[in-house]
C-alpha cells in the first residue's frame, strides 16, 4: 500500500492561525518532510457515519448510558485516523435499531454521503446493559451486514463505554485489517498527589487512576501483555528498576534492576522476554539488558557519556535505539541487540526519548535542532524513517515537546507537552495532525501506550 | 495557492502581527503608569526548596521582585531585590516577604515544614546539639560545586572547594558522604537523571584523587526532580547544575 506523505497539521485553533502563517513556506520547502508512516493515514478515508443507538427499554438509566455509549463510539472511531465521519449534523436524525430498520439512500443521499453505517440498539434490563451493533454498507443495498455482533455487562458508564470501545475497535480491526486502539491504556507520571507516581488512563484520557504508591516513581513500561510494569523508582539507595504485577497488584522480585549506581529507563522486548535500561553499576551510565525474570544482566554499551532511554525494534527484537552523550549533546542512535552496529542517527542539536514504531520503520523521538544557551530553539516531536534518514517535524510552535511513544496501530503518538510550567499529555496521528489534549492536572508526564 | 501568493500573504500576516503586538505594547505600557500612581506597583515572588525538611537540614530561599526600591524578608532583614539565600529553620517557618515600591507594595510567602528527627526523643539534648554542629561544621567545610551547561567536568574554579573538602574528610574519617547530582530545567527528565549521577560521580571521583577512600562515598542522581529554584534563568540553572554534597547518615 502506498502512504501518503506527512502533511502539516491541517486542523489549527483559529488563534494560533496568524502566527503558524508565516512559518508554512519554509517548513513545506524542507525536503526533510518526505516521510512516509506506512500507516494509511489519508489514504482515501472511508466515509462513515455513527448513527445514534436505538433505545430498547424504559430503564431509569438508560439517557445517560445511551449517551455516554453514542458520544464515545462517534469519538472512537474519529480518533482512529481512519475515517471520514459523517458529522452529527449531516447524519439523518433517526435511530435504525438494526439493518431491517435502515433506509440506506437517506445515509447514502447528500448531505451525509455515508459509504458505511455503524448501527444497533442499546437495551438496558435489570442491571445488565446489551447492544447490539451491526456495520452495513450504505452504496450497496442488498449485501449482508458487514459486521454484526451483540455485547453485554453490568449497566454502569464505564461499561457502556468499555463496550462503545470494542465495537469501534471491531468496525476498525473489519474495515483495516488492523485492531483500533480504542481499548488501549495510557500509563504516565503524574505529580497531582505530591509526589510523582505511576498512573493510568484509557487511550482517550477517561478513567484516570493512579497505580502505584512510594514514589517518586518515572518512566512507566507496559509489559506487551499487560500483566506487568517496569518503572524506575527513588528509594534510599538510589534508583531502581521495578516491577510491579498488574495481576496481582503488589510488587514482583527484579533482582536486575536493584544493585548498585542509578537505574534508569526500562524498555520491554515485543516477546516480553527482555528489559533493557540504563544502569551506573559499572561507573558510568550504560545501556544494560537482563531477562525479564531479572537475571542474566548483560553490559551493551561501553563509551564515556551518558546513556539512557532505551527502545527496542519492536519487529524484529534484533535492534535497540537510545540516547547517547558520547560526543556532547545527547544524540539518537541505534545498535545491535548484543551492543554491535553502533549508528548515529541524528545529525545534531539536542535528540532524546526515542520511541521504535510498531512497523519497525519509524522512530519518534524529541528534538531541539537549534539547541544551546540562548538559543530560541523549540523541544519538538519528529518522525524519523530509519532506512532514509529523512525525518518530518509533528508538532510546531507549541510548548516543549517531550516522550513521544507509538500507539499499537501504528497511526497514534502520545507524548509530554509544557506550556508555561503546566505539563500535559496529548495525542496526536502519526503525521502531526489532530492533536488532542488527554490530561488537565498541569502534573503530567512520561507517557507509554499499552501494546494492545 | 502558488508559494509566491503564501510568501506574500505571510508578509501581509507578518506585517499585521508585528503591527498589532506594536499597539499592544504602548496600551500596556499606559496601564502600568494609571494617573495619580507614582510608579509601576512592585511585584514579588518567594520559594523556599525544599519546602519540606528534617530539623538541621538547609532550605534554599529564592526570591524575585520588581519596582520595589526595598525589599526585606521577616526574621532576615533588608534584602536585595532578588537572591537566594540558605537558612537552616529548627522548627515549621512561614517566610514572608515584602517589597516597597514607589507604586505600593507587594509581598509573598514560601512555608518550610520542619520535621524532627525520628530519634530526637531518645536521644540526649546535648547530643541532638552535638550532631546539628556536625552538620554545620559539614556545611562549612564541604561544599557544593558547579558544573557547565550539559557538562559533567569538574570545573578549575571547583578544584579548591573539592581540597578543602577532602581536607575536611580526611581529618573526620568517621564521617560518611552522600553526594547528589543535579541538573537544570532544561532537556529531559530521563537523559538529566543520567547527567546527574555522571556529575555525583565525577565529585566521587575528585575526592577520591584526594585521598578519601571509596567507600565512604555514596552518590545519588536527582535529575531534575529536585531542583534547588524554579526559575527560567541562567542564575536558577546555574544554581541547579551542581554536585550537593550530605552527611550519610
């Protein structure tokens, strides 16, 4: 499938639109911004429309869960990159319960223009909430639904949007052929308490809780199973890496992590099997790796300089970018799995955070090209294709950019934006546009998508 | 839109904000001088890092005004317009500043809560003296140092605060250190940890030259986590960027 090329942020607060003007022609003369995300984005959205869901019931509850189900479907599935939605205004203004009841050229006629139809109904009966929900082609009268499925909990909000996020991933995962991230978790740092702690969030910044306690804690890693996380931890001896079972909810033994200097920075291989870091055990910060049981450490990295924040290929398993001080300001660079290969990968200024995309092409890393005391230059969100070199600036004139991390889709960055002291997470597709922020504490810090 | 029509619409943008900012910028100044005043009023602002200690540890004040022709701090007297200054408060301290200006005054406070030591009770008064002495004489005789912009070089200008320290260790081998490195605002919370712990380690690594055996010394990154002051300006960063140097208790 051909990409299209990364475009500059198309939607723009009317505010920042006067001063962004003046910037566009040198940005579009960079040849830099030639890169692809292989992802889709752009590429032809299928033009869909989210039709309201038919009540079945007369239960008390059932305004707000209806609501709460309608409002986060129609947000899932504009999120997902994806899709060209139907706005709520242009939609017909009835409520087919299933695909006998849809009158398909009302959908498919101006102004909704709609190619598909996602669809059902939402019974709400003795506590239990059950939707029904189908996806059905709008131009072609006749075919069988293209997707029909029914779901069912306890009626509460939070299960009436659980269930919105897996009709939304199972419409994207039918139409893509890749799962949407709408049932994905965001774990971040957050200072809100007091002191800096690991919380999570769902992918589009609901249900925002925190996760551990005895901070301060940074730099949270999801296991790609979700059962566990790594983190770098603050006790009286110094820093440490630890883990900590979301299964359980209790702390897990990672001998690894704990002796001697500052551990920083966890990275989970795709397998699970390995965490690499970064460990002053040896006197001098370097990238270590160890099994994720927390036993066979192993020294990758022997170079004076600060090393640290760690990202493994997450095709591939075989490679590992970083960030390195070894020449002065911290650079990107990549090596093999057993520490052979050693290549620069940024030509300058001040790089850190990498982050390896999904696909294996792609990193995502924070960038101040213009780096030094006294200069102007801005902390901002670039997307490098590894083959090439060639790399495209995300984000432009917004606060200081900083932890971008992929979603599991490929077509998502969640990263660490401050603005005037306050810090918060945002997202934004893998080309730049649609930035949204998910967190509102001023306190927030160091995202990480869940792998799934 | 062909580049040659952008080019010339941004020009026209550009001339229109730089025309607008213009008019801004003479409205605000006729605000800050309203008739009847007789000057801009004064503005002030005070931390206190950390706000939370032990009794005998230090607490860094820092403060910034502006438009005031004096500035004094309760318990401290008359200060200069800004600074930062270490007190060592023995008991929970609210400081308060107040600046004078010839516009009015304007004032802030920094709260410190000053924790006992878990041992206090059980232990002697003269001792409980005895040690915050200690720490004095430590705080005297060790000091911290600082280090360049994105650097972990022990700097020349550091060389005789490092002497006069190992001097200090030498003549008190009973004593442990803990040495913390720290770093300014700037850059990423992850790669200044790792610039911080290069920084502890290089202090270690003076004052082992100079004689003080390895083993006393234990060595903590605090990154940016811990900063000293808060502010984005080269006297805070520089403040920041240093090696703290504690007794290891």
């Amino acid at each position: 499938m051909i990409a299209p090329l990364i475009k500059l942020p198309r939607i723009l607060p009317g505010f920042l639109l006067a001063s962004l003007l003046f910037l566009i022609p040198s940005s579009e003369l960079r040849a830099q911004d030639w890169v692809r995300t292989g992802s889709g984005l752009n590429n032809n959205p299928i033009r869909l429309a989210a039709a309201d869901m038919k009540p079945v019931g007369n239960d008390p509850q059932m305004p707000e869960l209806k609501n709460v189900f309608d409002a986060t479907l129609y947000g899932d599935l504009s999120a997902s990159g994806v899709f060209d939605m139907v706005s709520k205004s242009m939609a017909p203004t009835v409520t087919p319960g299933s695909p006998q009841e849809i009158n398909l050229t009302q959908w498919s006629a101006a102004p909704a223009n709609a190619s598909m139809v996602a669809l059902g109904s939402i019974n709400v009966t003795g506590g239990r909430i059950t939707l029904s929900g189908w996806l059905v082609d709008a131009k072609t009268p006749g075919n069988p639904p293209i997707l029909g499925k029914q779901y069912g909990d306890s009626a509460s909000t939070d299960n009436a949007r659980a269930i919105a996020h897996r009709f939304a991933d199972d419409i994207i995962a039918q139409l893509t052929g890749t799962r949407g991230i709408a049932e994905t978790k965001i774990f971040f740092v957050s200072a809100r308490s007091g002191t800096k702690e690991v919380w999570v969030m769902d992918y589009d910044g609901q249900n925002q809780h925190v996760v551990t306690h005895g901070g301060p804690s940074l730099s949270p890693r999801v296991s790609p199973d979700n059962t566990r996380l790594a983190y770098s931890s603050l006790g009286r001896e110094g820093w440490s890496i630890r883990m900590y079972s979301l299964e359980l909810g209790r702390f897990v033994s990672f001998p690894c992590g704990v002796p001697g200097g500052s551990n920083f920075s966890p990275a989970w291989s795709a397998d699970g099997g390995k965490i690499a870091f970064s460990s002053s055990r040896s006197g001098d910060p370097e990238i270590w790796t160890c099994d994720a049981s927390g036993g066979n450490a192993r020294k990758l990295t022997s170079f004076r300089g600060p090393d640290v924040s760690p990202t493994w290929n997450p095709k591939t398993g075989g490679q590992i970018a970083w960030v390195s001080g070894r020449t002065g300001l911290p650079q990107i660079y990549i090596m093999d799995a057993d520490g052979g290969n050693v290549t620069r990968m940024t030509d300058g200024g001040y790089a850190i955070s990498p982050s390896w995309s999904p696909n294996g092409q792609f990193l995502t890393f924070s960038w101040n090209r213009k780096y030094g005391p006294g200069a102007p230059g801005g902390q901002d969100i670039y997307v490098m294709d590894i083959a090439s070199l060639r790399w495209s600036q995300l984000t432009h004139d917004s606060g200081s950019n900083d932890f971008p991390t992929w979603s599991p889709d490929n077509r998502h960055i969640v990263f660490e934006r401050a603005i005037g002291g306050h810090t918060s997470i945002w997202t934004m597709l893998a080309d730049g546009t649609d930035q949204h922020q998910l967190t509102r504490s001023g306190k927030d810090f160091m995202p990480n998508w869940s792998w799934k | 839109m062909s580049s040659r029509t952008r080019v010339l619409t941004c020009l026209v943008m550009l001339a229109a904000v730089i025309g607008f900012a213009g008019c801004k910028k003479k409205s605000a100044a006729g605000n800050t001088t309203p008739p009847g005043m007789n000057g801009p009023t004064p503005t002030a602002q005070l931390t206190a890092t950390p706000n939370t200690i032990t009794a005998g540890d230090q607490v860094v004040l820092s403060w910034r005004t502006t438009d005031a022709t004096s500035v004094s701090i309760d318990g401290i007297g008359d200060v200069p317009s800004s600074g930062v200054k270490t007190v060592t408060p023995t008991e929970s301290t609210s400081y308060h500043l107040l600046a004078r200006g010839d516009g009015g005054t304007a004032d802030a406070t920094a709260r410190v809560t000053v924790n006992q030591p878990q041992n206090a009770v059980a232990v002697p008064n003269n001792m409980d003296e005895g040690n915050l002495t200690e720490e004095q004489r430590f705080k005297q005789n060790v000091q911290d140092i600082f280090f360049d912009y994105d650097s972990y070089d022990v700097r020349g200008d550091a060389q005789a605060t490092m002497s006069k320290s190992a001097a200090y260790l030498a003549q008190n081998p009973n004593i442990k250190v803990l040495i913390g490195g720290y770093c300014d605002e700037r850059g990423s919370n992850e790669y200044n940890l790792t610039l911080g712990q290069s920084r502890a380690d290089s202090a270690k690594k003076a004052l082992i030259q100079a004689g003080v055996s390895p083993d006393r010394i234990r060595t903590i990154s605090y990154g940016k986590e811990k900063p000293f002051c808060t502010e984005s300006t080269e006297e805070c960063w520089q403040q920041n960027r240093r090696a703290g140097f504690t007794i290891d208790r």
